[in-house]
DNA sequence: TCGCTGTATCGACGAACGTCAAAGCAAGAG
DNA sequence: CTCTTGCTTTGACGTTCGTCGATACAGCGA
C-alpha cells in the first residue's frame, strides 16, 4: 500500500499551467481529469476532508467510518480511488491503517482553478457579474 | 439557457470552508461533489480550458469544437453539464452561442482545495510521525 | 418563402461507477 | 497455534455516464 498503488504518481507532480493561461493539452487533462473524478463523490470529498480535517492530519479507516452510512468494503474502495489519485496516502502501522491528505497534489489543482478564476484572459466585465 | 440551467445556481455560491478545517457536511459535499464531477471528465476540462483561455473570455462553440475528436451533441452535452455545475454560461448572440467561464465558481472551488493544500491541520510530519 | 448552417435535445448502446456480501490477508491476544 | 479484530480484495448487481446518429430548433441569407 505505501503510498500510491495507483497510476498518477507522477501525474500531478509535474503540473500544469492555470486552466484559463494555454489550453490544456489532451494527456494532462486525462490526468487531471482522474484527480477531479475521484474528488466527484460525495463520500470520497467527505472521506478527504475528514482525513484533512483530523486532528495530527492523519486518520485511520475506523475514525473515518464513523457517520457514514457506507459498509466497510465501500469506504475501502472510496480510499482506494483517492490514493490513486495521489489526493491521499496510506500507511498500516500495527493494526490500523492511518490516512493522509497530500497537501502538494490538492494544492496544484487549487492553483489549476485559482488563477483561471481570478486572473488570465481577463473577462472585460472586470467588476461586473 | 441563459446562464445556468442546472441546480447549482447557489451551491458554489454559499461556499464552504476549506477542505481541512471541518469535516464537510453531507450536504454540501453532494453538490461540491456535482461541481468536482463535472471537472472529471478530459473532454470537459479541455473545453473549460479552451473556453477560459479564448482571446476575451468567451468562445463559441465553433471555437471550441475543432480540436476534438467528438461529434457535435457530444460537445454540446458537455457543455451543458459544465453549464449544469455552474462552472461556465452561455449566451446566443445570433447565429453563435458563446460560453465564458465563471470565475467565481472556479475560485471557489480552488479555495476548498487551496486552504487544504497549505495551511490546516499542519501534518506533523516534520518532527513527529 | 425556402433552404442552409450552427446548436440543442432525444433515444439508444456499451462502458464505467457505486454499492454490497462473501472471502481473504495482516496483526495482535489468548 | 487459534481466535478475533481491522482492513482489503473479489465478484456481482443495478445505476449512471460518455458517446453517437437522428431529429428538432434558431437565426440568417436568398
């Protein structure tokens, strides 16, 4: 388990100018895509944030299953998709499993939405709408 | 269509604390989840990045659609989702119809992920673990 | 008026997704 | 070693999604 089992360790590493600078070429936005689609499900975003959220920045699987309406298989499944997303990391140490955002893959695709959102091509309605 | 067409109008609009500062209730994670699915798909981010990329903050789909190995409904379908999540509106003028981002949605987004991504819940990792 | 071009909706199909129960693996307790 | 607990994997089911062709609508020009 370890890090990321998944595809895009590296995917979110190498990122990207803001969305609204160039276009956006076809392979990054496969990879970008697959990071927005896992934080698409309402569990998955409650499961990050619950993660984020816990005291130390860490949580085990049983914090977190607490207040979900979800079987044990499901919430699995849910951190599965977000490890290989590279949005989180787990690490076993004795019997529990224990959880963590990672800081650097949410913050590029903060700053993948932030400038597109604040900044490039301005729109001319500069103070309006 | 106007602007939105969907049921986000308000979602992104009362926006939410960042990821890591409390643990994101169920309901607002199902239409921030809305919001982030939309931005799972390649084809929709490109035409976002496209969009909020074009010379003056719009394009219109004759723009948009060259570049893309999709037929014409399917951009429009997509067009309608990134529409549907508030992430972008349309305007017809004439002939054309011309989407622009919404840069506020966008920056909202970004914060949730932003906050996260540098500040709370400061992982101790860097004495500790 | 008719026809043409640009865009949206409809209906259908296959693929991917979210969910669960059952079974499997890892680690500690007896 | 065996049992129990915590979590993951597997396999299956129904639903949603992405895609397309056919069709319908909107606006312009002849």
């Amino acid at each position: 388990m370890s890090n990321q089992s998944g595809s895009l360790a590296g995917a979110l590493a190498a990122c990207c100018s803001p969305l609204a600078e160039e276009p956006l070429g076809p392979a990054r936005a496969v990879e970008l895509a697959r990071a927005f689609k896992a934080l698409g499900d309402p569990a998955r975003l409650r499961l990050l944030s619950l993660i984020a959220s816990h005291p130390g920045g860490e949580a085990c699987v049983c914090d977190v299953s607490d207040g979900f309406d979800l079987a044990g298989p499901t919430i699995s499944h849910h951190l599965k998709v977000l490890r290989e997303a590279g949005l989180i990391s787990g690490e076993r140490r004795g019997t529990w499993v224990y959880y963590r955002a990672d800081p650097g893959a949410l913050g590029r695709l903060s700053d993948l939405l932030a400038i597109a959102g604040s900044g490039a091509a301005q729109p001319p309605e500069a103070a309006s709408a």
